[in-house]
C-alpha cells in the first residue's frame, strides 16, 4: 500500500463509560496530544456483555469513544496513563499506525 | 535529550493515572448555588454496597448505615420488628438460619434467637476509623493541620465565584501557576520553607513527584497515598473534581502538588525525623466470636452456666453473622419495615378507570414532594394527576428577561445544546423595559450594600447613614416576617412590576425536535389518550430567605434550578400546530380543544402558579379560574398536612393558618427549616396513577406515571430506569449518607455555616467545604426526619422487559445488583409483587409468608 506524500503516525483509540471520558481526554490534551475526536452513545458488544447505545436522557451512562493521533514520539507517554487507567476499568484501547496529510495538526 | 524528555512526561502521565484512579472514591460536588444531590460514593457504584461500606469506612473513617445504638434505639421503639430481622437474617445469613438448633440449659435454642439476642444485646461494633492515614497525620498531626488550613486558603481563594473583596492575584493563570508564585511570599510559613517553595518545577506533576519522593512514597503505594490526602479534605477534593470537568484552571493534580509540596516541606522542618517510626494506633477492639457467645448466653438468661461446649457451639453459629456485617442486617430489618407495607398497599385493587373527562390534568414532577399536592388536588376536584421529571424532557440553556448568564436547566446527566431566550409579549416591550430596569436597579442596591459593607472605610458612613433603619429592619424582618415579606414583595413588584413574555421554542428547537420531543415525553407519561381541555405541566422551586442550601430544595431534574422555564417551553411546543400534526401521524392525537398551560409549585408555600395566561386562549379562562381556586384549596390542606411536622409549626392549623405560616416561615431569614425538602424519600414507584391514586403516600415516593401498554419496545422504560431513577437514586444517597455520617458525608449543624466563595459553606472559619446537606434539613435535634433506607423501586411492566433492560445498561446491573437500589415489579395489577435478586425474579414475601 503506498502513502506517499503522507507521514507516518499513531492512532489511538479508546472506550471508555462515559462516566471515565474526562480523565482520558485530560490525558490526551496533558501529554501532547493537540486534539481529539469523541462519539458518545457507542454501543457493542465486549467483555461485560452487550452496552446499550444513545440513551435519551443520561449522557454519563453510555461507552464513548475517543480518538487522537499523535506523533510516535508521545506514544509511550500517553500510553503510560492509558495503560492503568484501562487496567481498572471496563474500556478497551486500540493502537495502530496511521498516515495523515497535514503532520503539522498533530504535532 | 528526546529520551529523557518522553520518559518524564510518561511519568506525569503516569502520575495522571493514579490521581485519576485514587479520585475514585470521590463523587463530584456542584457548586452550592446549582446543588446537585449526588450520591457521595457514586465512584464506588462498580462494587457491591457492603463493599463500597468497608471502603469508605477504611478511607474516610466514614459511618455507612446508622449505628448499633440507633438501630436497637428503634427496635424499641416499634420501627424494627422480630419479623423483620427474620426476614434480614433469611435473605442475607440463610445458611446461619438454617443451622441446627442448640441445646442450652436443656433447652433447643433456635438459630434465629441466638441471632436476635446477638444483633439485640451483642457488643456493639466499633465506630469506623480512617486506616488510610497521611504520614503528615501519623507522625506530626499538627502539620497535617497546616497542610489543612493552607489547601481550604488557597482553594477558597481561587475557586471563589466573586464573594471576596480581592480576587487571587494570578488566577487567570491556573492554580498551580498562581499558588506558585504566591505561596513563596507567605509570611506564615518559616523562612526557610518560603525559601525552598521558590524553586518550585513548573508542572504540578513534577512538584507532586518530587514530594512523593522526598516523603517516601513508593511508586506502589503511591495510589494509596494520594487517596488518603484526598480524604483528609473530601469536601474540597470532590469540589476541585467537579471544576476539572469544567476547565475552571484547577484540577486534582495541582490541588495534591500543593499539599504534597506542604507536606514535605513542614515535615522536613518539624522535630521529627522524615526516618522517625510512624506511630501506630492501636487498632478499635471490635469483640470476638467467643465474647459475642457469652453475651448472647447472658442476653438468654443462661448467665455464667453456659459450658465451654456450648459456647463453642454458639460461636460457630455466630461466625456466620460477622460482626461488621450486622449494621447491613439491621439496614435490610428497617427497610423493609417500611417495604413490605407499602408493597402490601400499592397490591390493593386499582380505582376504576375514569370514564368522564378530568377537568384537568396536571404532570407534576417525580420529585416525592409532588405527591402531597396530587393527593390533595385530586381530593378537591375531578382532576387527574401525572408525574415526569419536572423538565419535561426539554434540556435547555435559559436566559430570563433581564440577560446575563444562561442557566443550564436539566438534569447534569445531559449536556444541554438548545438555547431559549424570555422576550416581551406583543405589546409589552415597555412593561418589560421597565420590569428589567427595575430588577438592575434593585440587585445595584443590594450589590452597593454588600460593596460598602465589605470596604475599608465605607462602613463607618453605611452605619451613619442606614444605622437608624437597619436595626428596625433587622427587627421586623424576624418578628413580623411574613408581614414584611409581603410588603417586600410588593415593593419589589411595584419596582419591578411583571411583564407578560414568550419564550423562544420555536426558535430554540428544530421542527424535528419538537416532534420528538413531544412525542418522548407524552409516551414516558403514559398520555397518548384521554387529554383534559387543560393540562398543566407543574414545575417547582422554593422561596426561602437568607438560605445557602435553596438549590437544594429546588428541582433537581432542571440542575438544581427553579423549573417553570421548562414547563413553559414544553407547554409552547406541545401547543404548536406542527407538533401535533406530527404527533397524529404516529398515533398520539391530542383533541383540538386541548391546550397546555406551563404551571410551578412553590414547595415552601404550596402554591401553584398558573404562568402565561396571557397566551391562554379567553375560552379557558373560566376553567382557568376554577382550576386556580382548587389548586390554592389544595395547596392549603397541603400546607396543613405539613405543619404536623415542620419545627415550630402552629399544632392542628386550619388549612387557611396553615397557608398563613408556611408563606411567613419562607421569608423568615432566622428560620432554619424553611421545608423538609425530600427528607423520608425511600420509594420511586413507576406505573400508572391508578396504583397510588388514594393512597397517603407521605410525600415520601418519587411517582413517575408509565403505562407499560403504549411501550411495547421498552423505551420509555429504558430512558425512565436510566435517568429519573438514576437521579432519584443520587438524591436517596445524598440524604441516606448526610444522615448517617453528618461530619463526613453532610454539613453539620446551619447554625454555625459560613459561606465561602459563594461556591459552598464551612462549618466555622476553616476546614472542610461541607459536602452534603445540612443536619436540619435531615432531623429536628436528635429526631431523625429523614430515615436512611436504600431506594425502592417499584414497577409495574412485565419483568422481562426489565430484565432485557437491566442487561444492556451497566448503570443498572450496577445499581440493582450491587445492592444500591432495590427492585420489585409486577406486570399486571392484582399480582404478587417480585424482588429483582441475583438469582432472578423471587416472590416478595416475608418468611412467614413462606412458612403459611
């Protein structure tokens, strides 16, 4: 697959409750990361079984899913928070590498 | 340089991460101007309710459910019975009752009477200590004290909302930046501390590892060790979490730098060694198996006969009740006291449906004080009553007549996105204009008081010139204080007089959303047929004088603001002509002659305004009439209902005294019961009128109308369980835990609260900002008003639709199955009530119901 012309990042994504989404946003914006993107009311499946999606009336109860992409350099920071922040709760993290057009947004 | 670089800021983030997780054990505290009822152990919801007990036991040093003394206090008193410890010990200890009978003395002792005479004579626990302890607190209490009183100055001091007479130099700048450049010219500390505290690091996280290092905490205990400065202050603590949510500059991470930056600063001071042995307290005797046995012997008259063999035998049994475990027996005796009758009323046979017309329906809010006052409107004429959180479903940013900040009205689950402005009606922009300048003028006085009360030199001239008609002020505000009210409020009308307005729903919501927000909120409700020409949609709010706890007595469901603004926009869209065509096409039709009128309940005088009638067409006005006559007869036998128990209230009034003293205790500034709020709050009930309608609820149950038959999907049901419940649920905790630990969870006695910051009180001039609510608003003197129970709800739906509710929402797995909230339902009227238990659905029946 050729990205030419693109500059190699890492993406991160993160479930979370909502309930926990500040404290992963304060530690996306804390170790560098210059945005992100969040999607409240996710639903899915996972370990604890099957969560409900949008709920009308409580935005706190309900996984939201967060994105940043980072330069390879702030990876290991921000991963240092992630990694006991999710050990202890009930949301998934997804790493991988990315391709963006515009490196200057992110950095 | 780049390695280096990446592993420090892993270590902050590291550092992020375990005060986020110590942080856990906090609940979040709003301001005390927008209240927010919480549940002060919400953090802790994941775990199971005796769990999350032990918890805050082992950090706070926090009570969990009312004391030994207290339990068998009323058990004597007829509020616990035999039959209700029975059942207690059979749902929580079953395979303790189910032991063998012991022969003592020649005679076969049942397992049950050993267990009573243990839970009724036993050694009492004792009392929950804090074992998390700082080493600031174990080896030199009085530095803890200064790390204390220097984290509540600064923390008043940044965080203040515009009380002080000068803001904190440098705020704009963070706390952390600000406190640092400050703290070093702190003449109260010693010179070398002040010299040391100039070089600190410039992020918080490095002056809060650099702490932790000269202290000695490991990188494992470093969780435990930021919890335990978190719960030397949880009211400031919980208060720092809330305003991280919302970028107000501070944040836990700078709030624990700068007491860990104290703390290792004052210690290297102090006389003692940082490397001088921790003090150990000698842990509470708490009384064995073996001594538990021998009471139990005594507490059966068997006195010192008992043999070794049978105390043995007592013990053995006894070891299955843990001694920390009876506090929970005692909790689940004393709820279903209250439980089991009231389940035995709501299974009477429902009143017949109506088959005339209502002359009117009012929704009132779920809030429990509604219940009163749809008891009482429904005795006093042909009207139906509903109930919905009182923001009926409309989650809005409001801004009044006069500007200025919007306030967000709806429950703080939601983040509110629909903006509506108060504008003049047709033809009353001067009104309006002369209402706003009189409102300015008004707060300008009352601003310029305050101003020239707090100068330097402006109080000398504010005496000589007011001196001579505040003392006379200061005397008929407190011994004639319903005359002065009333001459107040007309000199503030006359001032400011009323101006009819419109509020902007059209503007504020698309087309779109009207229609689906109508149609959400008439199906939760259960009201997709039989409409009254008039239906009103009552809100609440409470009038009451000099009153830093008002927000607490307003509705929760609008974020502890007063709730006609809502009704008012929910009344203008369920009007529009587009909303019920929409309505129509998807089954909801509501008659032509049906119009909706936006009402509020004042809780304190048992009022109810009618608002707008302006925009109500003239052909209702009769009705109109008729419907605020009733509704002032009923808030007066209302107000009679509740003189019976409100502090100081005239014995026996008649309905009109009644309404005569409730109006004069809302303008009495000395009065420290304006109203009893939802004190006694122990019930949700979900289902149609026709379950409660007649009964005398107390105005202790939060009524919520559903009709299970028009939600056949369950999603009225999904989003009532998810977010009603959830902040019934939060007030229920906030009274239970206030009334249980008053010192760790409530506020203390008002008599002695200080408000600081306009952002909550301190009881005193120092120490914690008061994290619940006040003791009066929870017991007159040592009588408890409010009785600490768990909430019950109850629901009437067809249990597997809450099962695959339950399943899907971890919210719910987690309230229900971790013991926050207990569940009955029933899908049919006239069926057995069942409980909602780990096992699936059970019959809810006392043991000798089971025996017969």
């Amino acid at each position: 697959m050729s990205h030419d012309g693109l500059t190699k990042m890492t993406k991160i994504e993160v479930v979370v409750a909502g309930a926990d989404a500040s404290a992963v946003r304060e530690l996306f914006q804390t170790t560098g990361a210059t945005g992100f993107t969040s999607l409240s009311g996710v639903s899915g499946l996972g370990h604890h079984g099957y969560h409900q999606g949008r709920l009308l009336f409580n935005e706190q109860a309900t996984l939201e899913l967060l994105i940043t992409v980072v330069p390879d350099t702030s990876v290991e920071a921000l991963l240092a928070g992630l990694r006991p922040l999710l050990a202890e709760s009930s949301g998934v993290m997804f790493v991988s590498d990315t391709y963006v057009s515009r490196p200057e947004y992110f950095t | 340089m780049s390695a280096t670089l990446a592993v420090s800021r892993g270590e902050r983030s590291r550092l992020r991460a375990d005060v986020t997780l110590a942080a856990r054990i906090l609940a979040p505290t709003w301001p005390i101007e927008t209240f927010i009822a919480i549940n002060p152990l919400g953090g802790l919801e994941d775990q199971p309710f005796a769990d999350a007990l032990a918890t805050a036991a082992e950090v706070f040093g926090a009570r969990g459910t009312l004391d030994e003394a207290a339990f068998r206090s009323a058990y004597r008193a007829g509020r616990v019975t035999d039959a209700d410890l029975h059942g207690a010990l059979a749902r929580r200890h079953p395979q303790a009752l189910a032991m063998q009978p012991i022969t003592l003395g020649g005679r076969a002792v049942t397992p049950l009477e050993l267990l009573l005479a243990d839970l009724l004579h036993g050694e009492p626990a004792p009392p929950p200590r804090r074992s998390c302890a700082t080493l600031s607190e174990q080896i030199a209490p009085q530095v803890a004290g200064t790390v204390d009183a220097q984290t509540t100055k600064w923390c008043a001091a940044f965080l203040d909302a515009g009380q002080a007479g000068w803001a904190m130099p440098g705020r704009e700048l963070g706390f952390y930046a600000a406190w640092r450049d400050l703290a070093p010219r702190d003449r109260s500390l010693p010179r070398a501390v002040r010299e040391r505290l100039q070089t600190l690091p410039e992020h918080p996280e490095d002056a809060a590892l650099a702490a932790l290092d000269a202290l000695g905490v490991h990188e494992g205990e470093r969780r435990d060790y930021l919890q335990a400065h978190l719960a030397r202050l949880p009211g400031w603590a919980a208060h720092v979490r809330w305003r991280s949510e919302h970028r107000a500059g501070i944040d836990l991470v700078s709030y624990l730098a700068q007491r860990l930056v104290y703390e290792s600063e004052l210690l290297r001071e102090h006389e003692t060694a940082l490397a001088g042995a921790r003090v150990e307290q000698p842990a509470p005797r708490t009384p064995s198996v073996g001594e538990r046995a021998l009471d139990v012997a005594r507490a059966l008259g068997l006195g010192e006969h008992v043999s070794a063999a049978e105390t043995t035998d007592i013990a053995q049994l006894l070891e299955g009740v843990p001694v920390s475990r009876r506090t929970l027996v005692w909790l689940d005796a004393y709820e279903s006291h209250h439980r089991d009758p009231l389940l035995q009323r709501l299974a009477l046979p429902p009143a017949p449906a109506r088959t005339d017309r209502p002359a009117a329906q009012l929704v009132c809010c779920i809030d429990a004080r509604s219940e009163g006052l749809r008891r009482q409107l429904e005795a006093t004429g042909p009207y139906e009553t509903l109930g919905f959180a009182g923001f009926f479903a409309v989650a809005i940013q409001f801004r009044d007549l006069a500007g200025g900040a919007a306030s967000a009205l709806c429950p703080v689950l939601l983040d509110p996105r629909n903006e509506i402005h108060e504008l003049p009606a047709g033809g009353a922009q001067e009104l309006a204009e002369r209402r706003v300048a009189g409102q300015r003028a008004l707060a300008g006085a009352q601003e310029g008081f305050h101003a020239a009360k707090d100068d330097l030199a402006a109080p000398f001239v504010l005496a000589e010139a007011a001196g001579w008609a505040a003392g006379p002020l200061a005397a008929a505000k407190t011994l004639l204080a319903g005359p002065y009210g009333t001459l107040r409020g007309r000199l503030h009308e006359r001032a400011a007089p009323r101006a009819p307005t419109t509020l902007t729903a059209e503007q504020g919501f698309t087309a779109d959303e009207r229609a689906l927000f109508a149609q959400v909120a008439l199906t939760m409700m259960g009201l997709t047929q039989g409409f009254a020409r008039l239906v009103v949609l009552c809100g609440h709010g409470s009038t009451t004088e000099n009153n830093p706890y008002e927000a607490a007595l307003d509705c929760g469901a609008c974020g502890g603001n007063r709730g006609a603004p809502n009704a008012r926009t929910a009344a203008a869209i369920l009007n529009g002509a587009d909303v019920r065509e929409h309505l129509a096409a998807r089954g909801i039709s509501i008659p032509q002659d049906a119009w909706f009128v936006a009402g509020e309940h004042d809780t304190a005088t048992d009022r109810v305004t009618l608002l707008d009638r302006h925009l109500v067409p003239a052909a209702y006005h009769a009705e109109l009439d008729t419907l605020a006559a009733d509704l002032i007869e009923a808030g007066d036998r209302l107000s009679a209902e509740r003189c019976a128990v409100l502090p100081g209230a005239p014995d026996r009034p008649s309905p009109r005294q009644a309404a005569r003293h409730v109006r004069a205790r809302s303008t009495d500034w000395a009065q420290v019961f304006p109203e009893w709020g939802l004190a006694g709050n122990a019930a949700f009930i979900v289902g149609p009128r026709s379950m409660t309608i007649g009964l005398d609820l107390q105005r202790r149950a939060f009524l919520h109308s559903y009709e299970a038959a028009v939600d056949a999907d369950g999603t009225a049901l999904e989003t009532i369980l998810t977010a009603p419940l959830v902040v019934a649920q939060w007030i229920n905790c906030q009274y239970y835990f206030s009334t249980v630990d008053p010192v760790v969870f409530g506020a203390g006695s008002k008599t002695i609260h200080n408000v600081v910051g306009a952002i909550g009180v301190l009881a005193g001039h120092a120490g914690d900002l008061q994290p619940g609510l006040p003791w009066q608003a929870l017991a007159d003197g040592e009588r408890l008003v409010h009785e600490p129970m768990r909430l019950l709800a109850v629901v009437q739906a067809p249990p597997a639709r809450i099962d695959a509710i339950v399943e899907r929402n971890t919210v719910l797995q987690q309230l229900f199955g971790n013991e926050w909230v207990a569940l009955a339902a029933r899908e049919h009227p006239g069926e057995a009530w069942l409980r909602h238990t780990p096992r699936g659905w059970q019959p809810w029946t006392t043991p000798q119901e089971s025996a017969r």
